[in-house]
C-alpha cells in the first residue's frame, strides 16, 4: 500500500509543476497587460505643476534704489541675506543669534536665482497657511523659521531693524507678482521620485567627486575669517542646518542641488542626473547634524509630506523608507 501510495504521487509531480508553471506565466502576462512597466510608469511630482503654467518673474533692480528712508531699509535687507553672518553669527556685529551661514548660501543671489530656492512668490502668497505649524504664518514667522531652523538660531524680535528690512527687501523683490499667480522657476525644483531608494553609498562617491573640494570631506566646508562667514559653507556637522530645516527633507536637498550645484550650476546647465541629485542628498542627509525639538510640527499626520523623516505617520510606511524613499507609493 504504502509503495503504491508513493508511485502514484511521484507520477504525478510532474504533471503538477507544469500547471503551477503555466499557471503562473499566465498571472505574470496578466499583470504586465494591466500595469504599465516600470519605464512606461507616471513619474511623481511633489507639486505638479507644469512650468508653461507659469508667468516669468522679472527681479527689480537694487541699482534703481534711491536714498529714501524706504530704499536704505530695502538696501539693508539685501545686505542682511547676503551677509546674515557678519550681522548675525556668532561674531556678528547686531548680534549673535545663528550659526554663521549667510541666507544667501541656500537663498542663491540674496534670494533672486531661477530655482535657486528665490523668494519670487513670499510677498503674493503670505501670510498662508502651512502644514508644518498648522497655522496661517506671516513673513516674520517664515523668516524666524529659517533662524531657527536653517540657521540653527534663535528668532529674531519682530520689531527689530533687522526683521523690518529682511521683510521689506523680500516684499520688494516680489511687488510686481499679482496675488494667484504662480511664477516660473520659483523655490525650489521638485525632481520626479525615483522608482528606489535613494542611495547613500552612490552618494557618498558622487560627493567625493563632485562637492568635497569645496565642502571638504567632513562637510564642514571653509570659513572665511574676514566676513565671520564660510568661503564654503558646512553640508553637515555643528555649524550646519538642524534637523527641523526644510533641506533636511531630501527631496528639498536633491532639488536644490539638481539646479544650483557645483557651484556655478543653473537650471539650463545642470551637472548632475535626477539620481545623483536624489543620491547626494541622501548621504548628505545621513551624516549628523544639530538637532532640534519637533513635537509641535505636522500637528495632522495627513499633512506630511512623503519625505519627512520623523514619525508618527497617517500610513504605515517606515520611518526609513519615509527618509529616503522610495517615495512614489509613499505619495500616492
Ligand atoms: C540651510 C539652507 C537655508 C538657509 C541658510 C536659509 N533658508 Fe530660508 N528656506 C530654506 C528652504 C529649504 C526653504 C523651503 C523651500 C521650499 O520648500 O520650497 C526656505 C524657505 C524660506 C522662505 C519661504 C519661501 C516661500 O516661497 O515660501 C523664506 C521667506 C525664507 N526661507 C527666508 C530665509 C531667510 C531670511 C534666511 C536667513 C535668515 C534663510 N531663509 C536662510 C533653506 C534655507
Ligand atoms: C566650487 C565649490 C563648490 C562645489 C564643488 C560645490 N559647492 Fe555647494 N556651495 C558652494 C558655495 C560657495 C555655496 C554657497 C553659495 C552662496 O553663498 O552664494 C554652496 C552652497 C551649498 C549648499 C547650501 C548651503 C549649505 O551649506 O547647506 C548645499 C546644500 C550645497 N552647496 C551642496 C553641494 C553639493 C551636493 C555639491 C556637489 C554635487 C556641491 N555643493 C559642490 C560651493 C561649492
């Protein structure tokens, strides 16, 4: 019996792997028929918004300014992003509030640079309501948000001369945008998701090549003893960005690098593919840096943005794949 038992099954194997197998090339053809292949997939965007939507944005010119009261405010704003160290930093001359960076060094040109992280839209579009305090937020709590997070600072008093000219520089340079409209080149770049993670190994290489002549391979960067500021600014380390700034969130990372790095790069010029941009900011984003209290932000789960590396989360994503993605599903 149990001979026969065991003659019968074996005769019948392989019979049963030929159905498995052809059942299984029909679900595979299946599924290619219904999904598109990976190549043939949308690619994400964090905005969407296609650029011919958009009207230019002419910058105004600091060479028309006169001496009035309002133009010398405008002129010391300007100053201000340009050079926040010499004012600001811990050797400042107004005070010592930041961490010797200038706005400039993320805000490209004193904030003027097509995607170089420009404030083209701040005048049209604040005070509006963010997710990140959930709360509608003036210019002043946009502007204390960077001392305090990008600058790893404190803010500064509203009332204060430096407060009024940064906002009156910052007006100015969007007074000509009407209300509603969006603007070319604004902020930064939002570079489609790729299909992975992004790849700290890749970009430590990428890194080597590409930015450690002038950020040095401590991310440190170079200071420049005579402006109290950085020849090259810090990537990472104690004089660097806190974990609650905005270029903590890779994708803002990757975005401002596609367009604006090495130094010199523009947006019809770019010297990195979307991956390596994605890659490097991922390494750079792992090395460590100042941290900073966060209970307060993203007070609705539902409004964090795929790449915010700090549960808790509305899904069930992990905090690692919320960190360098991938983000694709994360979004949708
Ligand atoms: C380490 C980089 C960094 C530095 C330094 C920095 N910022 Fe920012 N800033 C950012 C990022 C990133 C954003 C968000 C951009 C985005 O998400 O599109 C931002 C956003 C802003 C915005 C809002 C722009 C908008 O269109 O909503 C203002 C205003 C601003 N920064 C002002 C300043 C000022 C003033 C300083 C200097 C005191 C400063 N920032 C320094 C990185 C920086
Ligand atoms: C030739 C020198 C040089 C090279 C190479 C270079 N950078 Fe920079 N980088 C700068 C300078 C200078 C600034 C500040 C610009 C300013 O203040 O106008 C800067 C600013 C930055 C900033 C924003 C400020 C900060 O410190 O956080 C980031 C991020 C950055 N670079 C990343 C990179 C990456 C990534 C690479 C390589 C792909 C790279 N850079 C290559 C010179 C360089």
């Amino acid at each position: 019996m149990q001979e026969k038992k065991e003659h019968i099954s074996t005769n019948r194997f392989p019979l049963l792997l030929v159905g498995i197998i052809a059942a299984t090339l029909i679900f595979v053809g299946m599924v290619i028929h219904f999904f598109p292949s990976p190549d043939a997939a949308p690619s994400y965007s964090a905005k969407n918004i296609p650029i011919s939507d958009t009207i230019d944005w002419i910058k105004p010119d600091l060479q028309k300014l006169t001496n009035s009261e309002a133009d010398n405010q405008i002129r010391y704003g300007h100053d201000l992003v340009a050079n926040t160290a010499q004012y600001l930093g811990p050797q400042g001359s107004v005070r010592h509030i930041s961490n010797g960076m200038n706005c400039q060094n993320c805000h490209l040109d004193a904030g003027t640079k097509y995607l170089g992280n420009n404030y083209a839209a701040v005048a049209s579009t604040y005070p509006k309501f963010r997710e990140r305090s959930g709360t509608m937020e003036s210019i002043y709590k946009r502007v204390n948000d960077c001392f305090q997070r990008s600058l790893n600072g404190i803010a500064i008093d509203t009332n204060s001369a430096e407060m009024q000219a940064i906002k009156a520089y910052i007006l100015w340079l969007g007074k000509d945008i009407a209300k509603g409209k969006k603007i070319k080149g604004v902020g930064i770049a939002d570079l489609p998701y790729l299909p992975r993670s992004a790849d700290t190994i890749n970009g430590r290489s990428i890194y080597e090549q590409k930015c450690q002549s002038c950020h040095m391979a401590n991310g440190e960067g170079i200071r420049n003893p005579a402006t109290h500021g950085h020849q090259y600014p810090p990537l990472w380390g104690e004089h660097s960005y806190n974990i609650g700034a905005g270029l903590y969130r890779v994708s803002r990372l990757a975005g401002y690098v596609k367009y604006n790095m090495p130094l010199g790069t523009t947006y019809d010029n770019p010297q990195l593919s979307d991956e390596q941009a994605w890659d490097v900011a991922a390494y750079i984003n792992s090395r460590l840096r100042p941290s900073m209290n966060l209970s307060k932000d993203w007070p609705k789960l539902n409004g964090k943005p795929a790449d915010h590396p700090f549960g808790p989360y509305a899904d069930s994503f992990s905090v690692a794949e919320h960190k360098f993605g991938p983000f694709g599903p994360i979004a949708a």
